[in-house]
C-alpha cells in the first residue's frame, strides 16, 4: 500500500488549486482524475466556460504560485453593469442600467477573467511538474474506508493509498462525499446555462454586463481580444424548454437570437466557439467534513452562475482548508481540525447559495408585474450609496 499526506480526489480546477496548494505546504500530495486535458477550446469536453477570480481568490492564487501562470490570459473586470430589459418589447430593449464601479470601493478591479480551459491545462502542468505531487489522470478513486487516524483509498486502477486526509473535490456526485454517508440538499431551476465564446464590433472597456428578462440572465463578461476583435465570454440562462431550442438553432440563427437578447449593446455578436449547456441547481452539503474527509467545490456547494460566486466560493475552501493543516502539520485531517474547518465556512456558504438562489429566482421572471417589481428594486438598492457599497463589497468576498 501506498502513502502520500492528502489525496485529492478531483482535478478539476479547484482539485488541481488544492492539490498546488496543499504541496507548496510541505505535504505529500496524490491528486487523480478521470477527465482527459483539453489543449484548446476547440477540443472534445473543453470546458467553454469562464472564471472570474475576484480579489480574495486572485491574492490567493498568487500567494502560492499560481497566478503568474494565467495573468497574461485574463481580463480586468472594472465595471459590474446590470441591465434590465424586462419590458414588454420584442425584441427586448434595455430600459434600465445600473453601473457597480470597482474604484468606488478599491484601488483594484472587482476581479480577473480567464478561460477554463486554459486554467485546467496550465494548472494540470503545474500540478505535473511539482515534486510534492503525484497526478493520475484517467483514474478515480472508487473505495474510501476511514478510522480515527488515517484514510485508505482504492482507485481504478488498483493502487491503494494510506494517507491522512482526503479532499473530496470529485464534483457534484460525490463518489467520496457518498461513501462517507454525508447527505445534500437539492433544488432544480427548470433551466439550463449556454456557455460560449463570441467577437464583437464595440469593445467591452472591462465591462463584464449582465442583462435580465425572463428565464435567466444574459452574462457578457470581457475576454482577451481574439484576432484583434473584442471578445467576450457569454453564461445564457433560460429554461430548459427555451435552451434546447437555442441549442438545435443553426449558428447563423443562433447569432441573430443572441444578438437581439444582448439588446444590441455590443453590436452584432458572432460566435468563436461551440456551444456547450449545464443544467442550473443549487446544493448544499449538510456538513463539510467526514473521517478524514473534507468537501471542497461542488462536492461541497453548486450555486447557478450569479455574481461570480462559485469557484471564488471554492477557493474559499481551500484557503480556509490549507491554512488550518498549515497550523497542525503533523495530524492534519484530525477530528477537530475538519470540524473546525466546516465551522468556518458552513455559514457563508449557506447563506451565499441561499442569495443567489433568490436571486436567480428574480432573474428568471416571466410575468410583466414581476418584472417591473425587480427593475423597481434595483433601482431602489442603487440609490442608496451605503447599500450600493456593502452590497459590491460582499459580492468581493470581503469577510
């Protein structure tokens, strides 16, 4: 049998962040996935979707390393613009802006957009190349048997590992969550998020923009310019009836459509990648921490792509996670580091996925009254500046 400190089951971006993390620790790390690297977005099951790493999480990828390996990929978000477009108009028409300013608030940007695929390629070649770590691609860890002072895990392949913690960062269907017997919370939306690449003729100037009518928001956030176009990466929420029309669409359909739902702001859009879709839910935990098992990412907490919440959310995790083993090196995974570590971020992460739970209900309105109520109430939260401010603060992470 096999020993490393932790083994991280999951390499996907927040299983490669703390399988890194944990090693520029000190620990021994075995990290394994069954998920093959994608080199380009044009690559079968590339992940065509972004992340925008708000400040905590940018500081933390650069405090261990991370980070100077994607700067050079990603895009400031300066501005936070929200539009509502909730009119009876057809096609819809933007009849109310809102702009959240960074600099109200900090010297920095609200974050920095980078390309998943790119995060999961570079990261996977950081991870690969550390010494602390050993990475198994195309392999899962299947079996999880625990006691008060060690974890045993069998993968596919047939390896067996001793070690002290296990981080369970293997996505939404937990295999080890499961084996370890803790239960979750489930709430489905009807909707399904369109994720995609798209050039346009005006630039985006930082702005990352979200328009809301009805089914879910419209979310153009700023990428690096592609063939000198600028370019932005869109999330499109709508219900499941209306994203599997967009889907069967032709891309020449398909770019009228979205054009007219983006209320024109950017000019005609044209698409540079496939489009891919995930269905919209949110889920939660009951707790963080079983024997020797911790819950990270989507093992841990789903939430529907609002305000940037997810992998920020994760990050979180494993910040919070390192630096509880950083301070009891020699038993990390012990009974009463875990629970301290469910005890420090139980509560925010229910109450985030709580908010944003609402607030893609608001999003996905259709009757007119409805509609016309949440326009009223962005515009009341906007004009009062001491809102205005904790509101942009909070969507930070600021504690």
């Amino acid at each position: 049998m096999k020993t490393c400190d932790v083994l991280v089951s999951g390499g996907g971006i927040a299983g490669l962040t703390a399988a890194y993390a944990f090693a520029q620790s000190g620990f021994s790390v075995v990290c394994v996935d069954p998920t093959p690297l994608a080199a380009t977005r044009e690559d079968h099951g590339a992940d065509l979707r972004t992340t925008a790493f708000l400040q905590p999480s940018q500081a933390f990828l650069n405090d261990i390393g991370l980070w100077s390996l994607v700067a050079e990929h990603s895009s400031a978000l300066e501005v936070m613009r929200i539009i509502d477009a909730g009119g009876p108009e057809v096609p819809p028409v933007a009849r109310l802006q809102k702009d959240f300013v960074a600099k109200d608030v900090s010297d920095l940007p609200f974050g920095w957009n980078v390309p998943n695929y790119i995060l999961r390629k570079t990261f996977a070649q950081a991870v690969d190349a550390h010494p602390n770590i050993t990475f198994l691609l195309g392999v899962t860890a299947e079996k999880l048997f625990t006691r008060l002072t060690e974890a045993r895990v069998t993968l596919s392949n047939g390896d067996k590992y001793r070690c002290k913690l296990v981080v369970a960062a293997d996505g939404r269907n937990s295999t080890m969550r499961t084996q370890s017997g803790i239960s979750v919370t489930t709430n489905q939306f009807g909707q399904k998020a369109l994720a995609f690449a798209v050039s346009h003729a005006i630039p985006h100037e930082n702005v990352s923009t979200e328009i809301h009518r009805k089914g879910g928001p419209f979310t153009l956030v700023p990428l690096p310019d592609h063939k000198d176009q600028p370019s932005s990466a869109i999330v499109w929420m709508e219900t499941n009836m209306q994203a599997d029309r967009l889907l069967a669409m032709s891309p020449s359909d398909f770019e009228t459509e979205m054009t007219a739902r983006s209320c024109g702001i950017f000019g005609k859009l044209s698409l540079l990648t496939n489009r891919s879709a995930w269905p919209m839910m949110t889920q939660i935990a009951e707790r963080l921490n079983g024997q020797r098992l911790a819950l990270i990412a989507e093992a841990a907490h789903v939430v529907p792509p609002i305000g940037a919440q997810g992998l920020n959310m994760s990050l979180g995790d494993i910040r919070a996670l390192v630096e509880l083993a950083q301070k009891a090196p020699h038993d990390i995974g012990a009974e009463t580091m875990l629970e301290t570590y469910n005890k420090s971020r139980i509560g925010d992460i229910r109450t985030r996925v709580k908010g944003i739970s609402l607030l893609n209900q608001a999003s996905m309105a259709e009757h007119q009254t409805l509609r016309d109520l949440r326009a009223m109430g962005l515009e009341t939260l906007y004009a009062l500046p001491p809102v205005r401010k904790t509101l942009m603060k909070m969507g930070l992470g600021s504690r």
